[in-house]
C-alpha cells in the first residue's frame, strides 16, 4: 500500500500529526511519502499512490488558499481515495466544513473522499497556548492518531458531518482568502530587531518574501499563515492589522507533567479543551 502525503504546515504543528500518522502506516507495511505544499513544489505523482492524504491548518474556518488551489491543479483521477488530515487550535465543530471548496474541486476530478480527521494543535496565531496545553494537546494526538491511521490502512469511512452554522460560518469568513493579498503587504519587519537571517523568505510557501538590502520585502501573495512571523528567531515582523494575534515562537512539546488539572487548560472554550482531552485519553481532574 502506498500512501502520498501532500501537506501545508506553516508552524509545523500539521506536519507532526502527519508525520503519526506516517509512522503508525509504516509500522502497518505501508509505503508513505511526504510532499510539502509550496509554490515552487513539483507535481505530486498522485497516480502512483493508492491513497491520498492531505494535511492542513485550518484558516478562518477554511482549508488555506494555496491548498485549494492545489487541490484544483491535481489531476484528473477516476475513484482515488483521498483523507484530509486537519489541524486547528480549537476543538469547535464549527471547523467541520472547512474543507467542502477543496472537497467540492476533487470530486469533479473523480476523487472520493473515504474521511475526515481533525487534531487540535496549539494556535500560531490569536494567543499563545502555555507549554502545559501544548504538551496536553500533543499527548491527545498521539494517543489517537494510531487508530485513525489504522482506518485509513483498513480504507474505513470517517466522515465529518458539518452542521448548517458550520457551513454557514466557513462562507462568511471566506472572505479572508480574498483580503489576505492585500492585508500581507501591511506585514513589515522591526529594522533594530531584524538580522537578516532569510529565515522569513525561505519559509514563507507562497515566495512571497524578498530580502532586499538585509531586509524582507512583503508582496501581494500572501495567504495568511504567518509562518513568517511565528518561526522568526527576534520577533521581528509585524502582521499589519492582525499583530495584537501574533504568536511567535514554536512551541517545546515536553511530555505532560504530572498531576495536571483542569485549571491548567487556558480559560478561552476551557470545557471544550477539556471534553477533547477526554475523548483523546486524557482525563484531567478538577483539582
């Protein structure tokens, strides 16, 4: 069985849970191959692999620009069976329609869809997680992505069924794949802070960054995802409108300490966090 993964990871954080789901397939006798989504990318050979999995952050409640507009390159490809591997920073059902656009451009193409996975990652953007909801988030990921990749080697169905609000509010804040060309090119880097490191460019997916005279230079391509702003090693660059949501720096993943409680999930959605840790084998007490 071979499995090609085509992935879009701005912080990192989708390519890990990927990367469980890469090792349990292994580990099941599959062949797996990983691809990165950017603009520069060569064509995967999705032809040669029996199933497809994509992986992406949700943005806005919407699978990212550039993923659905790879999503509309892929070739033609009668009955290939594709899952999408999601991630978020949030456990709200609202996320759940996030990839129909995407969706809707594969079935033209004769994509089937077998199912739908979504993992709650720590945000790279809004506010900054604590290293203990991190560390939480991650064990609740590797507690589950073996038995979701172990569905995709039997080639069982699992679905996300999107609720009205869901499909409702994914239309609504659509709107950010339209605004983010223009609202990128607000994103500038703190010249006293910034040591011309290239970092920015050489991550940013969409090449929309050019460093000019030791500076990056922003143009009118970007997506959003801020993964030149979170991986920069001063915290030099500003995100225009959105910079009181900057989140810089990647996250430690240290395994859970112990006796952690409820009061060590961050306030924001608290009993939410804490029903998708119970559900991912974690069951934090109340004190």
């Amino acid at each position: 069985m071979k499995v090609l993964f085509v992935v879009f990871s701005a912080s990192g954080n989708t390519m890990k849970v990927c990367g469980l789901f890469a090792d349990r397939l292994k580990e099941r006798g599959a062949e797996c191959e990983t691809v990165r989504i950017r603009k520069d990318m060569s064509a995967p050979d999705v032809a040669a692999a029996d199933v497809l999995v994509i992986g992406y952050p949700v943005h806005g409640f919407n699978a990212p620009q550039n993923v659905v507009d790879l999503a509309k390159d892929l070739p033609e490809c009668k009955d290939k069976v594709y899952y999408v591997v999601k991630t978020s920073g949030e456990p709200l059902h609202v996320n759940d329609a996030s990839s129909r656009v995407m969706d809707r451009a594969l079935k033209k193409k004769g994509y089937v869809k077998k199912g739908e996975f979504h993992y709650v990652m720590p945000y790279n953007m809004i506010f900054r997680h604590s290293d203990d909801m991190a560390s939480l988030l991650w064990q609740a990921a590797k507690n589950t992505a073996p038995s979701d990749a172990d569905a995709i080697f039997a080639g069982e169905e699992r679905q996300l069924k999107a609720s009205p609000l869901a499909v409702a509010t994914r239309f609504v804040v659509a709107i950010e794949h339209k605004a983010m060309p223009y609202m990128g090119r607000l994103f500038k880097a703190d010249k006293e802070k910034c040591v011309s490191c290239g970092k920015c460019a050489k991550l940013c997916p969409m090449l929309n960054i050019e460093m000019k005279d030791g500076t990056p230079s922003f143009g009118k391509d970007c997506i959003g995802c801020t993964a030149c702003s979170f991986n920069c090693p001063t915290d030099a660059i500003s995100i225009g409108i959105l910079n009181g949501w900057r989140v810089n720096g990647a996250y430690k993943f240290a395994p859970p300490r112990e006796g952690l409680t409820r009061k060590d999930v961050c306030a924001y959605w608290r009993g939410v966090y804490v029903r998708y840790f119970r559900e991912h084998g974690i069951d934090l007490k109340k004190k």
